[in-house]
C-alpha cells in the first residue's frame, strides 16, 4: 500500500515538473518583456 501511494506521488510530480517548468519560462518571457 505505502509504496503504490509514493508510486502515486512519484508519478504525479513527473507530471506536474514539465508543467511548472512551462510556467516558469512563460513567466520570465513576460517579465523580460
């Protein structure tokens, strides 16, 4: 149960890094500009 919850975990923050990382990009572009 424990390592099926981190797997969980692990899996999500694999989707939510590229997210955070577009954000990120998109708000230096917009304080750059």
């Amino acid at each position: 149960m424990a390592s099926s919850k981190a797997k969980a975990i692990l899996t999500d923050s694999h989707f939510w890094v590229p997210f955070l990382v577009l954000l990120a990009g998109i708000g230096l572009l917009v304080a750059l500009h």
